[in-house]
C-alpha cells in the first residue's frame, strides 16, 4: 500500500504545471467635468468624488483609464484612493491611468495627439479640442500590457473617424503582438462610421468576445438613474485573442439624502481579462 501511495505522488509531481493564466480588472470611466449647471442641479464634484472613489475600491479594479479629470479634481481623488498610483504625462493630465499600487512595474508611458500631427499638440478635420490619448506599457511579472486611453471629440464626425483610423497604427505600430487595452469615452455607438474604423485585425471589441456581459443600460446616463437609454458612448476594445471572462456597464447610484444619483454622467464599462500566463 505505501509503495502505490509513493507511486501516486512521484506520478503526480511529473504531470507537468498548467496555468491558467492572471485574471486582472480593468475600468474605463468619464468621471465629468464641473459644469456650473452640474452644481445647480445637485452634481457638484464635491458630491460625487467619495461616490466614485467607492465604486473602484468596491470592485477592486487593477487598472482605471479616467477621462475628463482636472489637475485638482485628480489630486482629491488620489486622496481618496491611497492603494493606487496615478500615471501622467504631463501637469494638466485630463485622461490618466491608474494602477494598484505594487501590482505593474510601468516601462514606458506619453501621450500622442488625435490629429495629422499626433507628435505635437494639434487638432486636425473637424474637431474643436486638441484631442489626445494617454499610453502606458505595463509590466507584470514577465508580460508586458499596452493601455491605450482615449477621449475622442465630442464635435467632430470626421475627427471621430480619423482618430478611429490613427487608433489603429499607432497600436499596430507600438504594441505589436503584445496584449493590449484600448479603450475610453469615444463620444459614438456602435451603429456608425466611427465604431466601423475600429473593426479590423488589429482589435476586437472586449463585449462582443466577452464569456458573459451585463449591459443593464447605456453607459451616457444623462445623470438621470431613472432614464433608461442605449448610448453606450464608452468601450473597451483588446488585443485578438485576448480572454475576456466579464463585459460589464456599471450603473450604480448613491443617495445624497434626498435622491438617488450617479457619480457621474458616464457610467464606467469594465472588463475582466487573462494574461496568457505563460511566463509564470
């Protein structure tokens, strides 16, 4: 009997080891500027920071893209989010990337303008803002992972369009075959001509590959919990081949004490998705 038990685990210890690879969570969120008409209404920032702050340290995110941030409004809710390490590329940042602290080593990060200029501060077509995505290259452990973090104008159909298609070079160019997340308030649905620009070899849209999504309403809430509405405004486009396990729109309010609100206008879109693992 003890010579069959010996057996088993000498047995056992030569199958060899299958990972199963890294599971990590990423969020994509337009936390809103402060519009006066914001603060008359009863969605002043000073509200709704605490709130926000809430929802990422609930869902334990690894990595955040935020869009339309200001330098004081992204220095309180740093304050409030000690575990996490905020990546700029420059002092007036609008779009960074936040990272748990001690999880990614970043190699590499800057910023490139949606424009016929990218290298330069510029705006090109039809848009009104210099326009611009925030880059990181991530290490974890021996994997590198590319963040792309975008806000596309909100004017501009053609500039929609172009920086969908310069989208698509610089991650081609940059990433190469290393996994990546592409993703942001692209200001257009899925139904038009700008989503159709991002549907090539080099990307997929993290819902439509997703083992399970929940999209309970549009990501564009209008700040209003009880409206429901289809603009889902916001995406999440990877790397084919990438697994991802969860697509989901987070719709959750919080009560001021006289109503229920979102914490922004914007609700985020996340995902939860597989390194290969193949180097652990």
């Amino acid at each position: 009997m003890i010579k069959h038990i010996a057996i088993f685990f000498v047995l056992l210890f030569c199958i060899p080891f299958v990972s199963y690879g890294v599971e990590l969570r990423y969020a994509s969120w337009n936390i809103r500027w402060e519009d006066p008409k914001d603060i008359e209404k009863g969605d002043a920032w000073e509200k709704r920071k605490e709130p926000i702050a809430n929802v990422i340290k609930f869902h334990d995110f690894d990595i955040v893209g935020l869009q339309e941030g200001s330098p004081y409004r992204l220095k309180q809710l740093m304050e409030l989010l000690p575990e996490y390490d905020i990546i700029l590329s420059d002092t007036m940042e609008y779009n960074p990337i936040i990272i748990k602290k001690g999880l990614f080593t970043v190699a590499d990060y800057g910023r490139f303008y949606l424009s016929k200029t990218p290298e330069k501060k510029s705006k090109s077509w039809d848009s009104k803002h210099a326009r611009y995505c925030t880059w990181a290259k991530l290490k974890f452990k021996q994997d590198s992972l590319y963040i792309f973090n975008v806000h596309f104008d909100h004017h501009g159909k053609d500039a929609q369009a172009e920086s969908a298609k310069l989208m698509n070079r610089k991650i081609y160019s940059m990433a190469g075959s290393a996994p990546f997340i592409f993703a942001g308030d692209m200001n257009f649905t899925s139904s038009s001509k700008s989503y159709k620009n991002l549907e090539t070899p080099v990307m997929v849209d993290a819902q439509k590959i997703a083992e399970f999504a929940s999209t309970p309403n549009g990501s564009y809430n209008h700040f209003d919990p009880t409206r429901f509405g289809i603009w889902q405004l916001d995406h999440i486009f990877v790397a084919p081949g990438t697994k991802v396990k969860r697509f989901g729109i987070l719709n959750e309010t919080y009560y001021d004490g006289e109503k229920f609100r979102y914490p922004s206008d914007h609700s985020p879109v996340t995902i939860r998705f597989e390194l290969s693992g193949e180097n652990y």
